[in-house]
C-alpha cells in the first residue's frame, strides 16, 4: 500500500485544494479589481461635462462654419433669413458629425 503522501486519493484532494484556493484569490482580485474600475468610470462620468464639450467645440467650429456660409450666400444671392437657417443648420450637422465619430 501507498504511504499517504503518495496516495492517488490523498495527492487528488490536495491538488483540487490548492487549485480551489488559487480560484478563490483569483475571484477575491477580480471583485477589487471591478470595484476600482467601477468608482473610476463613475468618477469620470460625473466629473464629464457634456455641456462644456459642446460649447467648446462650438467656439471651435463656428467661425469657419460662418465664413463658408457667408461666403455660399454672397456668391448665390441668397435673404439673411437663409443665411442664419443655413447656419443653425450647419452647426447641428456639424455637432452630430463630431459626437458620431466619438463613438
């Protein structure tokens, strides 16, 4: 007969003890892990400030936008209502076309 230590059973169970343990450290890093990168992208998204992000891609944007749609209107004749809805227009593909390429 086997000595315990060399026993198939005995060396069985204490490999699935030591593999049960290594499972559980693991488990025990994951849920830190997630709790820290949890509170970070919480953190970020509150601190995120879409508003501002509008605004100034807006500031960025708007003097080029107004000068190409001043320049279109000058040369096809158009009214100053067209041009301000042309505008208004432009701005908001403009602010589309920037947040779908975000993402």
């Amino acid at each position: 007969m086997y000595p315990d230590e060399y026993n198939p059973v005995f060396l069985r169970l204490t490999v699935e003890g030591i593999k049960y343990n290594v499972q559980h450290a693991f488990m025990q890093h994951e849920l830190q892990l997630r709790e820290i990168i949890n509170k970070a992208l919480d953190k970020e998204i509150s601190a995120f400030n879409l508003e501002k992000l509008v605004e100034e891609e807006v500031k960025r944007l708007l003097p080029e936008l107004i000068h190409e749609t001043l320049q279109y209107h000058i040369r096809t004749g158009m009214q100053s209502e067209s041009v301000q809805h042309s505008l208004k227009s432009i701005v908001d593909q403009s602010i589309r076309s920037y947040f779908e390429k975000r993402t």
